[in-house]
C-alpha cells in the first residue's frame, strides 16, 4: 500500500478495549439479574427496580445476557478486522455498526424507559450506554479502506475482565445490604419507637424479638426481601415490623407508601404489601391499589379523610424516625431484642444472627436445669 493509503488502526483498538469494558460491565448486571448479587435502593439509583422491568427482561431473559454476548461479538470483529483482508473488510466494518448502533439504541431505550416511565436510574445501566455510544462512535469512525494492523489476541484483556468481575462481585455480596444508618441515634433508640402498636406487623406479632424493615414500596430489592423476611419471621418466632421510607420526595412512592397505611388502618397492611410485591410491574394506579385492598381482605371503598389522615400520620412519624437514624437506602433491616441496645444486620446475616439467639437460650436454659438440679440435690443431702 501506498503510503496515502495508510490509516491508522487506533478506532479499532478503542473498539476492543470499550468492547471488553462492556464485558465487565454485563458481567455485574449480569450477576444482578440471576440473584447472585443485591443492590440496596437509594434515592438517586434503584438498578434492581430497573432491571426486573419486563422491558429489561424480553422474554424472561435479562438484556444484560444479550449486552455480554454483543459486546463479545464486537470484539470479536474487532479481531476478524484487523486480520481481514481487503475484500473482507468492509463487510466486518459493517457488521461491527450495525450491531454497535442497535446496541447503543437498545441502551439508550431502556435508560429513557427508566427515567421517564420507571422513574428510576440504574448506574451500571447508564454506564452501559455510555460505553456502547463509544463503541458505535469509533467503530463508525473506521477508515472504509483496509489497513493491516496485527492486534493480537488479547488474553490478558480477557483475564483482566475476568478478576474485575470477580472482585465486583465479591464487594457487592460482602456490601450488599450495607446501608448507612447513626448508630449512636440507633442506640438511644427504644423498642417502642421502633416497633410502634400501629405499625405494620406480621410473624409472631407478640413476640419478644422483632425484626424491623424500613422499605420503600417501589424499591426492587425490597419487594424480593419481603418474602424471605417473612420466613425468617415465622421460622424464628419473631414479629416482622414492617417501617415506610419513601426514597423519592412526592410522587408515585409517597402515594403508594398512603395506600400502605390505608391497609394498615385497615388491618391488611403486610397483606396488601405481600401481594403487591408478587407483581410486576409493581402498581402504581389508584384502581390497581383498590383492587389489591379488596383482594387482601379490606373493603374496596375509598379512603374517607380521616383513614387518610392517619395513613399520613403514621407515614410523618416514620419519616421522622428514619430521618433521626439518618437511613438513606432500603431495606435497610433492624433486630431488637429485650434486653440489648438494636442494632443493624444485613439480611443475609438475619437468620444466622436469630439462631445465634436461640442458641444462647438454649444455653441459659440448660444451664438453669443444672442449676436447680444442684440445689434439688443439696436439699436432699445428697453430697454434690
């Protein structure tokens, strides 16, 4: 080749190295989407309400799976190009277009999806696009003529991808539900104020231990705790407290956290909660709220004022707490036992942390046996 015919090969090496960052980045939510990881909801991000959107899942298949498998392809290409000749060439550089503009168009549906429709905003998902943006730009910024550039195939790129993701993925089920919390306001907390009579209850609803859950009704990674709370409610013979914390000022949540109330005042609280929780999308309609009030056993009629009036009450007093414990995501989950100062758990630690309790009774328990077995003994002039 002439000289002029010369064109540098730096698009197609920012093409694989943004085609492996993509990896990376499919990788997590990739991990997301099969349950491997949880994301706590926050007021400015909320992937997992994003991500279990049916528009995120065509078919009941994670679009995360199909961003890995076109970033890979892309990658892929990248590699055939520069090895190509120049009556393949042009049909790779093609190729690598349309596949990164209808990538970059699929990334760019579902952020507006989620911003406009949802409501919501997934980091990882934006940065998914961004990156797809980028590859689409260089790959269409290609020289139509050929350039031999030998770029090697890049296993260290691909193990590079690998550990990342493998370390992301260890962050995020050591710091899963790590939620910020003051621990010294915690602590000057009572069980009263946590676990208020007219809260929402479910569980051992007498018992002595409670588990208290601050959770935001459009909050994904709440409505998938909201089960296995439950659970670990009954199998441990605990009261599941049920706190609101809506993460959006106004709106659809606040709304919806009222039609909570409503069923509280009602006595279906955790009942409405449950079955809202098993649809998806959640509802965000008056008639869907009224549908699910009638279905959980309360009456279908509308909230009057003064059911409002209290639904908002109680709502004030639970912003307040959460406000004074400074609780900024959700679930955000507290155990309180008699006895001991509350304290924060993560939800993967729950169960483990109750059987310690029952562990510890159990042990107290015996011991007393022994003890009275002793003094029985003694009474009886039996030498111990």
């Amino acid at each position: 080749m002439t000289g002029s015919n010369l064109t540098s090969p730096d698009q197609n090496r920012a093409t694989m190295v943004l085609a492996f960052c993509g990896v990376y980045v499919g990788g997590v939510l990739g991990l997301f989407s099969s349950g491997q990881i949880e994301l706590p909801c926050g007021s400015k991000f909320d992937c997992a309400r994003v991500l279990d959107s049916p528009v995120a899942r065509p078919g009941g298949i994670p679009l995360s799976y199909f961003g890995i498998a076109c970033y890979v392809v892309l990658a892929f290409i990248a590699l055939a190009r520069s090895l190509s000749g120049p009556a393949a060439y042009p049909r790779l550089r093609g190729a690598g277009i349309a596949l990164s503009l209808g990538g970059a168009a699929a990334s760019i549906s579902l952020t507006l999806y989620s911003i406009f429709v949802l409501h919501g905003l997934c980091a990882w998902c934006l940065s998914n696009a961004v990156i797809m943006c980028f590859v689409a730009t260089t790959t269409w910024m290609l020289p139509r003529t050929f350039a031999r550039d030998r770029l090697s195939v890049p296993l260290f790129a691909l193990l590079t991808v690998g550990v990342a993701t493998g370390l992301t993925y260890s962050v995020h089920r050591w710091k899963a539900a790590e939620t910020p919390i003051n621990l010294a306001a915690l602590a000057q907390t009572t069980a009263q104020e946590l676990c208020p009579e007219d809260a929402i209850r479910a569980g051992n609803r007498s018992g002595s231990t409670a588990i208290v859950a601050f959770i935001d009704f459009y909050c994904s990674a709440c409505r998938r705790s909201l089960p296995r709370l439950e659970k670990i409610a009954a199998d441990h013979q605990a009261a599941l407290i049920i706190r609101e914390k809506p993460l959006a000022d106004g709106g659809p949540a606040v709304e919806a956290a009222e039609w909570v109330e409503v069923a509280n005042g009602r006595g279906v609280g955790f009942k409405f909660l449950s079955a809202s929780a098993s649809i998806s999308p959640a509802p965000d309609s008056r008639s869907e709220f009224e549908k699910i009030l009638s279905d959980a056993g309360g009456t279908r009629k509308p909230p009057n004022d003064a059911e409002l009036g209290a639904a908002r009450k109680r709502l004030k007093r639970d912003a307040q707490l959460c406000a004074r414990l400074k609780i900024q995501r959700t679930p955000t989950v507290l155990l309180v036992r008699p006895g001991v100062a509350p304290i924060r758990v993560k939800l993967a630690n729950l169960e483990a942390e109750l059987s310690r309790d029952k562990l510890a009774s159990f042990r107290g328990h015996l011991e007393g046996l022994h003890v009275l077995s002793i003094l029985h003994r003694k009474r009886n002039g039996v030498r111990v």
